[in-house]
C-alpha cells in the first residue's frame, strides 16, 4: 500500500486545481491524484464552451458568485503566467422578446451587485456591434472571457508534478475506506492510504460518496449538451459571445454563439437527459446509468416539473431544424448547412429525491474526507478559487 499525506480522485480542472493549490499550501506534503480516465480533463473539462464566465447570473449569496469572480480572475493571471492564451472578447445578452428585456433589468441589478462593470445598449447599437446578430437589445459584459480549459488543467497537471505530487491516470476507483487515521482508497491495480481525501469526481461523484460510505440525497444526473460549429469562413460571423436571456428558473444558460481561442465558432449546448454519463457519440447508452436514474425519484419529479422544456430539448435535439430556429432568434441569418457536427458534452447536475435541482457548489465532509457533489457551471471558470477552498479546508484538518 502506497501513503501519501493527501489523495485528490479526480484529474478534471477542479481535481487538479485542488492538488495544485494543496501543495502550495502545504509545500512538502506527499500528494497522489487518481484519474480513472487514461487522459487528463477528458469528461466536463474537456467538453465544455471554453468560456471564462464573469458571474453576473449568480445568486449573490452563492458560492457560484462568489468563486466565478475570483476564479475569472485568477484564470486570466495564471494564463498569463504560464504563457496559455487567453482572450476576452466579452459577452452580449441579447433579448428577443418583452419578457427577456425585462430580465436584462435584473441581471443589470445583479451585475452592479458584483461590482461587475456592464453596458445596456438598445436594438441599434446591438445591430452596430455585431451586424448578424438581431434583438430587442442587449446586456454587454466585457469581462467574460475565452480560454482552453484542456491547456489549463495540463499545466495544473505540470505544476502538480514538479511540487512533488504524483498524477496517475487510468486508475479507477473501486474502494474507499475511512478509519480514524487515515483513508484507504483502493484501484484494481493497486492500494493508497492517505491523511486526507479529497473527492472531485465529477460525473461519478454520487458514486464515489456511496462507496465512501456517505449518506446523502443527491444523485448526478447527466445532461447531454449537444453543439454544432460553423464553418472555417465564418470565423468572424461575430465577435462577442452571443447568449440568449436565461431563464431563471432553469440551471442552463442556453445556446449560445462562442468565438474560441482556436479561432471557430461553436454553436450550443441544448440540455437533454443523457442516456450515458461518459458517453459522448448520438445515442450512446449505459445500462447501469439508465437503471440507476430510472429508479431514483427526484428524476420524475424534475421531469414532470419542466415537462415542457424537456420535450422541446428533446425536438431540438432530434431535429436539426428545430435546434436551428433555436439559433435564429439572436441570429436569424444562420442556416441548416452552417451547423457543422461537433462533439457533444454532459454535465453532472446533482438532483435531490425531492427533485431540487441544485444551483450551487455542494460538499459533504467527514473527519477525513471532502466530497464535492455538485460542481457545476461556471466550474471550469472557477477552478482555482474552489481549489484554493477545499485545499483550506483539507490542510486545516490536518494541522488540526
């Protein structure tokens, strides 16, 4: 059996920004991360709009809020530090209806909240800044930003590794166990005993926790964000981020037009129950995760809640002509050709038996262990603030 002071399962962004900032606080300690993929940031990480998100959604009493702005932050100077190329190209709200304009009013509200600086401009100003884009008008956030989460979190991975951590990729976990004085984590290949267990499974977190012996209400269930890009020659078809208003009352900010750092354009994502947790091509299906969903109530009372928004994902997800009206509210020049296949993600949203959908960072703690149930967008974004607070907390249990 292998022992290290500290044990992160999880080799995402949050995972590895986690590790990262143990050994910056504890320099010295002993540290093994386990990655149950045979690659870094292979599932959320890897499979997201690359966008550095200012926070002006977030309940300003959320971790959310309060992680997103630092983590904006930070992101942009450990970029720069680091030499990985990061733009800020800002973000337009655009409203295409009475009712979204008047949720600008409130996302204005919240953005002064934050101390975020935004700009209001009408139906004129919006057609001048970005002529392909058509709205009653929009909320303009210039801090919102782009990046290459994959690049980060692989210079996580370095810095890991050069401050003495271990990164061990392909190493599923099947065993955890906690006694008094440490945590024993078990892979099929090999046994790891830790003083101090950090959880930051993503898509497996449930799982993870149960194998832990935890108690909770929370089941992941994955939702299958499904995007589209358009064509090399429309690389400048805008120049801002294009988002829909969002609604309020749904955890997903919609489809959304992202320039990347790449230099294309993705269209999406739509959010459609998945039937596989890390299956990514059309109509992937897992047994396992489909029974064990199936069986868990807070699922039916999500869907019975939002019938009419699954039934519409699922139209847009079937059809590529809905998907494409969806699309042509902010960008009504956009046609069936110009939406190129692109790979599609999955996100872990964390629902509870009562079928509460949690918006927030959710944790559960035991003497030695952190469990992190819930990270959900903008985690990428705020990666090193959230790493920075569990690290805290880890380090503090064991100088206690």
């Amino acid at each position: 059996m292998k022992h290290s002071d500290y044990c992160v399962v999880g080799g995402g962004i949050v995972g590895l920004a986690t590790a990262y900032q143990l050994l910056r606080k504890d320099p010295g300690a002993s540290l093994v991360l386990l990655e149950a993929a045979d690659t870094l940031a292979s599932h959320q990480t890897g499979h997201n709009s690359g966008v550095v998100h200012s926070g002006i959604y977030y309940a300003p009493d959320s971790l959310k809020a309060r992680f997103s702005k630092a983590g904006a932050q930070q992101t942009k100077d450990f970029c720069r530090e680091h030499g990985i190329r990061y733009e800020e190209p800002g973000k337009l709200l655009v409203a295409t209806t009475a009712l979204e304009s008047e949720r600008l009013a409130a996302l204005e509200e919240r953005a002064a909240i934050h101390g975020l600086d935004c700009e209001r401009i009408d139906q004129a100003e919006l057609r001048r800044r970005e002529p392909n884009v058509a709205g009653l008008g929009a909320l303009f956030i210039p801090s919102t930003g782009i990046v290459d989460y994959p690049a980060v979190a692989r210079k996580l991975a370095e810095l890991v590794t050069a401050s003495g951590g271990q990164v061990i990729t392909g190493a599923r976990v099947s065993a955890i166990r906690e006694t008094p004085d440490r945590v024993e984590v078990a892979t099929p290949e090999e046994a790891y005993s830790c003083g101090r267990l950090v959880v930051c499974a993503g898509l497996q977190s449930d799982r993870l926790a149960e194998l832990a012996g935890l108690d909770t209400d929370v089941q992941i269930i994955p939702f299958r964000g499904e995007y589209f890009e358009l064509p090399a020659e429309m690389s400048g078809y805008v120049r801002h981020l294009i988002y829909p208003v969002p609604d309020p009352a749904l955890p997903f900010l919609g489809v959304h037009l992202t320039p990347t750092v790449a230099g294309t354009i993705t269209v999406g994502p739509n959010a459609v129950l998945g039937l596989s947790r890390e299956g990514y091509p059309k109509f992937s299906v897992n047994v396992r995760d489909v029974a064990r969903y199936a069986r868990f109530p807070g699922l039916w009372r999500v869907a019975r809640h939002h019938a009419a928004t699954a039934v519409r994902e699922v139209r847009n997800s079937l059809f590529k002509g809905s998907y494409l009206k969806e699309c042509q509210k902010y960008a009504p020049g956009l046609a069936a050709a110009d939406l190129l296949p692109y790979e599609a993600g999955i996100r872990a949203q964390a629902v509870r038996r009562d079928g509460t959908l949690i918006h927030d960072f959710l944790l559960a703690e035991t003497d030695r262990m952190i469990h992190v149930l819930n990270a959900p967008s903008p985690a990428a974004t705020a990666a090193l603030p959230i790493g920075g607070h569990l690290a805290s907390k880890a380090a503090l249990n064991r100088a206690a």
